[in-house]
C-alpha cells in the first residue's frame, strides 16, 4: 500500500472547513495519520460529534487512525480600551494595572493578579503577537510601570507574552480541566498541554490522565528549555509550537530551537512534532510558498515524527490539497540519499538494556540481510518507539492487540500500527508477522522479515527475542485469507 512508503507523520486540524466525514476520509486518504482537536475553539458537542466522524472514517477505511486533544492553557490578555485602540510611542510611559476600567494611551488593565510579583525592572513584555514591546520600570501588586520599546497600534484583548519570566501560572485553568476531563471521557488518544514552563505542568496533568492517553508537552516558551531534559522526561512526546515560541524567542533562533528540540527528544526516544505556519499561505492558496515547501522539507531532515497543519486544515480553502502537499514534500526528502544517509550515521546511542541492544541489532540484521520489513510486537508500545527510534530504512509494522495504542502509535515515525490479536506461543509470532507483512503489501514470496517481541508474550517492555524468517510460496498465499 502506497501510504506505507512514508514515514513522517501528518497531524491535521479539524475546524469549520474539515468537519464532515467525507471530508475526514478525503483527508485520510491524502495522507492525515492524526487529526487535532483545538479546543480553545468550539463546544464539547461540537468536539463529539468531530470524534464520532473520525472514529467511522477509522473503521470505514480498516486502519487506527489518533485523536490528539490541544487544551487551550492560560491565555493571557490585556482589557478593552475606551476607543477601542490607542497609539503607542517608542519611549512612552505605559502602565498594566488590576482597575476594572477602559484602558487609555497611559494604561489598561491586565486581570492577571498572579504575574505581578513575577515583574522586575527589565523583564520584557510583548503585546499582540510581539508588535509592541514592553520594558518593566517598576511593579507592585497593582501596577506595572513600562517604557514602551516598541510602539504601534494597540487594541482590545491583545494577547500578553512574557519571554524572560517563568510566570506563576498553573498548568490547568478551569476550562482546561474541563475540556481534559471530556477529552479523556472520550478515548482521545494524546493530550497536547499548551505554555509548558516546568516538569512539574507535564506531572499535574500525567496525574489526572493516569496512562489513558499520551501525554505531549507543547515547547513554546524559553523557560521550558531550561528545563527541556526534565520535561521530556515526564512527557510522552513533544512539540516545537513555533507561534509562542517565535514571539517570545528571537526568530533568528528558532530553528536552531527547533533542530535541538528534536535531537533531544530522538535521544530521549520521545515523539517529536514540529507545528505553526508550516504552509500558511494556502489557507486561501491552492498551491504554497516556495519557502514554506523548504520549511515541511527541513522538519523532515531534521528527523521530526511529524509535521502539522493548524488553520490550513482547520479553516482554509484547501484542506486537502495541504495535506496531499506535506505527503509529497516528506515521501520526496524520505526518498533523498542524504536523508538516508544521514539517519546512517545519526542513530541514538542506544540504552544498555537488553530491548535497546536487540531493536538496535534488528535495524542492522534488516540492513545486512536486505530484509523487506521490521515486524514488532508491542502491548505498552515501547518495542515499537525503539524500534522507531532506531530510524531504519525498513518499513515497521507494529502488531498490538490494543486498538488505543495503535491509534497512539500513529503519531510516531515509520509505524504501521496494526491492531491484532496477542500472540500465545512462537510459531504463532512468526505466522502472523509473515501474514501482515504480505498483506500490507510490504513483502512478497522470497523476502526475508525481521521480528521482534517479548518472551512470555504480552509482557510489557520485554523485548528480548530476534528472529529472521522467510517468506515462503505457502505464506504468500496464506496472506489472501482473512487475518488470525
């Protein structure tokens, strides 16, 4: 099956001009291996009903297909002005107050209370997306006095960055809590948590969601890259938001950001997304920019899992067409030999672990041997992120007897989750990685496969068996009856 020859993973928003079913399967078949629930827009009923459609187009078209929850997190904004905006000045004085009160060219409330004992003489603050910029004089528990650095237009309920703080925010708003807890009654599949600016934001939410769905922690801060090792840690997998982050950081750093993002997670052996503006200009054009085509192809070659479409599937005119571009973009950079090359001679130094030492050798028997396909067996999924860690030129099939990690493992770099039942003894390891790789199209009479599991099968995270096997003209025709 074509789908199967790449490897880079597609997330789609779904919004307004992506909702219908058939929508949904046209932008599966484009290739959309995620879809993401934004929900700071929209109602709960609004959110099941888009669930419900991804679910039918999952069992219409026979493959899992993840569901990733974005909660919203503390957006912060400043109040209305009397007029409506005001003009600022470079070198103007400008103040932040708690007065519930039209804001004037001299100041408007900020109903933020909790920022204010975070405020220091020097701390920045940017307004609307980073346009106007602030410099902290003085602040006490009421007001912040600014110089304004950079001036322009202001206008109500602008949104509020502060880049050089780690503000006293909890993970968790009130809304948050209450989208999560629908999200999980829901079987989402991850959980996207926005402004992570510490481990302890990524532990809050592993609490409540207790190993129901994966966890991702949305890097858009700089203050989470202090503390980057230690979030990764705690998360399931990562994403480079570029929105915030390219507010709040210097854009001339954000794709050396985004590039060390990335290694780190790959290190860690984490799922790493790269997100914002990846083809922004075809929300309203049928074809993108050159630029932003050179953007999908650096996430690709810096080693992303996957790359995502926000307002370009969500809002746009050519939903379809930007996911059937970023599969062009990725199958095409996949398909270069520098890309091979380099995941040669880039591999993550493996753990000194029995599973890091056989799913490191699987990636060079399979190389060695010119085998057509990497079979993993997986029930908590770990087999299958080392094997996908390991970046092999080989195809990998995750065979899982849970449907909820098959969707989960969409996310992941070169997985080909497949949900089947759980193996009882040896030979019926063998037999059914032989089946689904012919079936799948990714083996055929003659080929060798490589195959990884556990011993007792269904233990979880106990890779500890290699196994070669050989496609015979019997396997190859036994692939035409219905799946074991």
């Amino acid at each position: 099956m074509d789908r199967y020859n790449r490897k880079t993973r597609i997330i789609a928003t779904l919004g307004p001009a992506s909702s219908s079913l058939d929508m949904i399967e046209k932008l599966v078949h484009a290739g959309a291996d995620v879809f993401r629930l934004n929900m700071s827009h929209g109602d709960h009923d609004g959110k099941k009903a888009l669930i419900a459609n991804i679910r039918a187009a999952e069992e219409k078209l026979k493959r899992p297909i993840g569901i990733m929850a974005d909660l919203q997190g503390p957006k912060l904004r400043i109040g209305q002005f009397a007029e409506g905006a005001v003009e600022l000045a470079e070198g103007d004085q400008f103040s932040l107050d708690l007065l519930d009160a039209p804001g004037t060219t001299q100041r408007v409330s900020l109903p933020h209370p909790e920022l204010y004992a975070a405020m220091k003489p020097g701390t920045h603050i940017l307004l609307d997306d980073g346009k106007i910029r602030l410099s902290v004089e003085s602040a006490d528990k009421n007001t912040i006095k600014c110089r304004v650095m950079v001036g322009g237009k202001l206008s109500d309920r602008k949104g509020v960055n502060v880049p050089n703080a780690v503000l006293p925010l909890a993970a968790l708003t009130v809304k948050d809590r209450k989208d999560l807890d629908f999200a999980l009654s829901q079987e989402v599949d991850w959980i996207a948590l926005s402004f992570v600016q510490r481990p302890e934001d990524v532990a809050e939410v592993r609490a409540i969601v207790k190993g129901r769905a994966g966890v991702l922690a949305k890097i858009e801060k700089p203050s989470a890259l202090r503390r980057l090792s230690e979030i990764l840690d705690m998360s399931d997998a990562v994403m480079v938001a570029r929105g915030d982050l390219g507010v709040e950081a210097p854009l001339e750093e954000v794709p050396t950001i985004q590039r060390m993002i990335i290694r780190k997670a790959r290190a860690n052996g984490k799922p790493v997304v790269v997100a914002t503006q990846m083809l922004e200009s075809m929300i309203n054009s049928p074809v993108p920019t050159r630029a932003e085509v050179s953007d999908v192809a650096t996430a690709v070659f810096d080693d992303a899992d996957a790359v995502m479409l926000s307002a370009e599937s969500a809002a746009g005119k050519y939903p379809v067409e930007s996911v059937a571009v970023m599969d062009r973009v990725a199958r095409q950079v996949e398909s270069d030999a520098t890309y091979v090359d380099a995941h040669s001679r880039t591999t993550a130094d493996p753990n000194a672990t029995v599973e890091d030492a056989i799913t490191a050798a699987a990636k060079q028997v399979a190389q060695t041997a010119n085998a057509a396909a990497i079979v993993t067996f997986t029930t908590s999924g770990s087999t299958a992120l080392r094997a996908s860690r390991e970046r092999p030129p080989k195809p990998i099939i995750a065979l899982t007897p849970s449907i909820k990690m098959a969707r989960r493992l969409s996310l992941v770099w070169g997985l080909h989750a497949i949900r089947t039942k759980d193996v009882m003894d040896f030979e019926g390891m063998i037999g059914k990685a032989k089946y689904f790789s012919v079936r799948r199209g990714l083996a055929q009479e003659g080929d060798r496969i490589v195959i990884t599991a556990g011993v007792p099968f269904g233990t979880p995270g106990a890779t500890n068996v290699l196994h070669i096997a050989w496609i015979s003209p019997e396997d190859a025709k036994s692939a035409t009856l219905p799946k074991p």
